[in-house]
C-alpha cells in the first residue's frame, strides 16, 4: 500500500483549470448550437395557394326537394373487442 506521501492530491490551482477548461467547453459548444440555429430555416417557404376558380355555393330552389337521398355507412372498429356495422338511411 502507498504511504501517505506517495498520494498526489490536486492542488487549488490544477482544480481551477479544469473548471476553467468546462467552462470554455460549454461556452464554445453554446456559440456553435446558437450560430447553427441562428441560419436560415431548413424549411422552404410554401407557395401561395392558386384558385382556378372561386367555389360558390349552389343555391337550391325552395320549392323543391330531392326525388331520393340514400347514404350508406360502413364501420369498422376496435374498442374493447372487434366493431362492425352497416346502415343506409334514405329519406
């Protein structure tokens, strides 16, 4: 076993440097994250939307109303076990 004299013990000032040294560390790798964000976005821009035309509702005469309207449903699902359905509503 080695004698207390044989130990080395840091002194104050060894401890200070490696502080020191962290420091700069952390210092120089926040400027470079702060330079690599601070550049253009990596996104493009989206171009503006073109209308070929404008939609406008149809309006639909008052006096009369649908010879048929059918819909037709079809579910499929999980929730606590296997879901399945059909509906047609026709009014």
């Amino acid at each position: 076993m080695a004698g207390r004299e044989r130990l080395i013990r840091p002194g104050l000032a060894a401890l200070a440097a490696l502080v020191l040294a962290v420091l700069l560390l952390h210092l120089a790798t926040l400027g470079w994250v702060s330079h690599e964000l601070a550049g253009p976005p990596r996104l493009k821009a989206m171009a503006d939307p073109v209308f070929t035309r404008l939609l406008q509702q149809a309006a639909a005469p008052l006096d009369s109303w649908p010879v048929d309207t059918r819909v037709n449903y079809r579910m499929v699902g999980n929730y606590r076990g296997e879901v399945n359905g059909r509906a047609r509503v026709q009014w």
